[in-house]
C-alpha cells in the first residue's frame, strides 16, 4: 500500500512538473495552501482558481489538489 502511494504522489509531480515550474519546497512554519495559493497566482499568473488540498510529500514536495478538472487542466496549460 505505501509503495503505491508514493508511485501516485512521484506521478502527480511528474504530471504537473512542480519543480521545474518554480513551485518552491515548502517550508514547515509555512502554510502548505498558502505555498500553493502564491505560486498558482504569481508564477502561473492564475489567481482565480481554487485549491481543495496542499500537502507535503516526499522531500516536503507539495502537491496540489484543485477543486475542479477544469481548474487543474488550466493548471496543467500554463506556462
């Protein structure tokens, strides 16, 4: 069950290419959401799509869980 879970979190990161698009280890004194909230509105340029979940990964990797598909296929296109 744990080696499965670890293969969707390494999927999810490979899909939405976290790292690579700036999306900044997060801190633990901060607020996972707000890691998230900052870099879909300043790095993405999309302030007005909503996030469901933030949680760290491995590494403290955060990975995003948005409310809509839409809101993550946006997501997904943004440069």
């Amino acid at each position: 069950m744990q080696a499965k879970l670890v293969e969707e979190g390494n999927r999810r990161a490979r899909e939405l290419n976290l790292k690579l698009r700036g999306l900044p280890l997060s801190h633990p004194s901060l607020n996972p959401m707000e890691v998230g909230a900052r870099f879909l509105q300043d790095t993405l340029n999309l302030p007005d799509i909503a996030l469901d979940k933030v949680w760290l990964g491995y590494n403290s990797t955060p990975f995003l869980r948005f409310w809509t598909a839409s809101n993550r296929l946006r997501a997904l296109k943004a440069k």
